[in-house]
C-alpha cells in the first residue's frame, strides 16, 4: 500500500474491534441469549433439525461465533481467521437461502451485507500482515 493510502485507513485495531464486534454480537446476542427469534425460525425450517434440534445448534453456532470473535481479536493468524469466517457464513448463507429462503425477510440484502463484511474481515487480515 502506498503511504496516501495508509493515512486515511482507520486503525488496524479499530477494524479488528469492528469485525470481531459483529461476530460477539452475533453470537451472543442473537443465538446464544436468543434475542434474534426470526434466526431461531431459519434453522428449524432446515429439514431433520426443527424445534427438537434447532435451538441446540444455534446455540452451539453462537458459541462458534463467539469464539471466532475472540480470535479476531485476538489477532492470531488474521489470514486463517479470515478464511475461517469465509467458510462459516457463505455456509451459512448457502443453507439458510436454500432452506428457509421464504423466512429471511431481506435475502438479496444478507447477501451483499455479508459479502460486504467479509471484505472487511479479508483487509483486517491484510492490515494484520502488513503491520507484520
């Protein structure tokens, strides 16, 4: 990166508090405290989870989150980090769009939202080796 360009980034620590930020959020607000009903509604319309299974694993997925949060944060391998998150939410919105399309109230809209914050999560990673 050429020197004008790095001057009006923000920190490198900032965007790794905006990255991991979302995934805590994610996490524990939405799964695991289960303040995010309609996510709840997306994984029991997958087939063979439903209401005996369904809750189980989105808890358990925002553990997952939680933990990914805590490894973004913590700054340990940003490029497998990243690579991590890629894998998780383009599964996750691979399935939910295929299974519960008909509950996600914007799909169009998740989609570029989270190719958005995936670009950001692959620049924390940049950012990370370019300090390095």
């Amino acid at each position: 990166m050429n020197e004008a360009m790095l001057t009006v980034m923000p920190p490198d620590w900032l965007v790794r508090i905006a990255v991991a930020g979302v995934w805590i959020y994610e996490g524990l607000w939405c799964k695991v405290l289960g303040r995010s009903p309609s996510e709840l509604a997306v994984v029991e319309a997958v087939p063979g989870y439903g209401p005996k299974y369904g809750r189980l694993f989105l808890t358990t997925l925002g553990w997952v989150e939680l933990t990914l949060g805590a490894w973004v944060l913590s700054g340990i391998a940003p490029g497998v980090a990243a690579l991590a998150q890629t894998v998780l939410l383009v599964t996750l919105n691979f399935n939910g769009l295929a299974w519960s399309r008909h509950l996600i109230h914007d799909p169009a809209g998740m989609v570029f939202k989270n190719f958005a914050f995936l670009v950001l999560a692959w620049v924390n990673a940049g950012l990370a080796r370019a300090a390095a």
